[in-house]
C-alpha cells in the first residue's frame, strides 16, 4: 500500500514495527552471531567461503555444525583473523565487483556487529594480510609496499611503518604458531601444495595436498584437505576431520578461538 497524506500504510507501519521490536535483521549492525554463540567464551573458527566478489565470512563451532554467515555484502572478504580475545575480527575487502582483489583493511566487533575500515598511509599499497598484534592491542598489516601496524577500534588507526627492532614481532603475529610455549612454526614447503612445519629439530613434511594451515587452540593444528578441514593433534591422538553440514563453496582461510577459559 502506498502513503496518503503523509501518513505510513498499515503494511509499512508493520514492518517498522516488527524490525524494532524484534530487534531482526533490519539493524545491519546486529552482531552476527547473536544467538548462536557466545562470542568471546564459546570457541569457534571464522572462515572464507564462496568465490570472486561472493566470498563471504562465515562461523562455525569447532564440533562442526552448520556454517553460519557473518558477512553479506556484495563484495570479497577474505584472511579473517580472529583476536586474541575472540571479540573482534579483522579481514581484508574487496572493492572490485568484477574480482577478489583485497583492497581495504576492517575491523569487526562481533560483540555488537559494528565495522571499520582502518586506512593505509597513501603510498603503502594494497594490503595483503593482517594479524593482530601481542594481546590484540594492534593490528599488523603486511601491504605491498611495507609492513605497518595500526590501533584496533574504538581507538583512532594512526598507521605507522614497522621500525626494523620490531619487525620479528609483527611478523610472528602474521605467522602460524604452535603450542604454548610455542614450540613450531608453519613455513612453506618445497611444493606449494604441502604444509610444512619447523622447530628446534629443523623443517619436516606435516601434511601432503594440504592448503591453509591454522593454528587450533594449544595442541592442534588444521589444514584443509580439499574442501575438507583436518584437525591433527601436536602430540599423543588421532587426526579428525571437522563434520559440517551444507557448508559453502571453496571453504579456506580458517581462523580459530578457542574459547575462554574459566578460571
């Protein structure tokens, strides 16, 4: 029904209605997981899916499940990463609607589902990766031209080159580590399609036709095989395979909470 004399149809005024007192996914900025995790207590791991300009952001508990849709937009999101504290989560996105190029860094607060987008210094280039920092006090960006560091929200960005004594710190919070203390690392293989692993004893052979290694809480790491994701223990047990279910397109790019542990 149409508006006459200025005043709103019954239909309108029940959809304004409906939207504010069910609080449903008119807000856009909702959290994203509102009702289907606790964020920053439960454990679960954010993950790409889909492809080009339709590959969204998306959850899942660590006992599987099905997936759950963070993102919608009409754009790339992609290399999630998940803080420290499991209440935010910073990615890349795209601005092309014709491919998946990452273009711009952001910020989610999965707490509320608020965003922001965290600008390079002109010059920087496009970014390429991101990680937060020790204790999720910054976020680490590795663009083209440089490696930078910025201030996480609600805190203005203020990006600033990496100086050369810092250097091993942000690229360790960049990088896949294992165990607490940590004791390996991810590196690459000779065969782009391995993953490899390197410690005190030097760098073996993890996983064959393994791709987007992750670091799984304390003891484990996961990889996907194909489009399914192992999840292998450091030490003593077997590998599992996580069982979803209707999962999206082209899963990858994991990145994992493990939960909040009561003291």
């Amino acid at each position: 029904m149409r508006s006459e004399g200025g005043n709103v149809t019954l239909g309108a005024a029940a959809f304004i209605t409906s939207c504010f007192l069910l609080l449903t996914a008119c807000d856009p900025t909702l959290p994203p997981l509102r009702g289907q995790m606790e964020v920053a207590s439960d454990p679960y791991a954010v993950f790409v899916g889909g492809s080009g300009p339709n590959s969204d952001l998306y959850a899942v508990r660590p006992d599987g499940g099905r997936p759950i849709a963070i993102t919608f937009t009409s754009v790339a999101e992609l290399r999630p990463d998940l803080s420290p504290d499991g209440g935010a989560l910073v990615f890349l996105r795209g601005t092309s609607l014709s491919d998946s190029t990452p273009a711009t860094v952001w910020v989610m607060n999965l707490l509320s589902g608020s965003e922001r987008e965290l600008v390079l210094p002109r010059g920087a280039g496009r970014p390429q990766r991101v990680g937060w920092g020790p204790g999720g006090a910054s976020v680490v960006v590795a663009a083209e031209r440089g490696l930078y560091v910025m201030n996480p929200p609600p805190a203005p960005a203020v990006p600033r080159a990496v100086k050369s004594h810092e250097r091993t710190t942000a690229e360790s919070s960049l990088s896949v580590l294992l165990g607490r203390p940590v004791f390996a690392r991810i590196v690459p293989c000779q065969r782009p399609v391995d993953v490899c692993v390197s410690g005190d004893s030097g760098a073996a052979l993890l996983a064959r036709d393994a791709r987007d290694p992750v670091r799984w809480g304390d003891d484990s790491v996961a990889f996907f095989v194909g489009d399914e994701l192992e999840i292998r223990p450091l030490a003593r047990g077997r590998p599992r395979r996580l069982v979803w279910s209707n999962p999206p397109a082209r899963p990858r790019e994991m990145t994992f909470f493990s939960g909040r542990r009561e003291r």
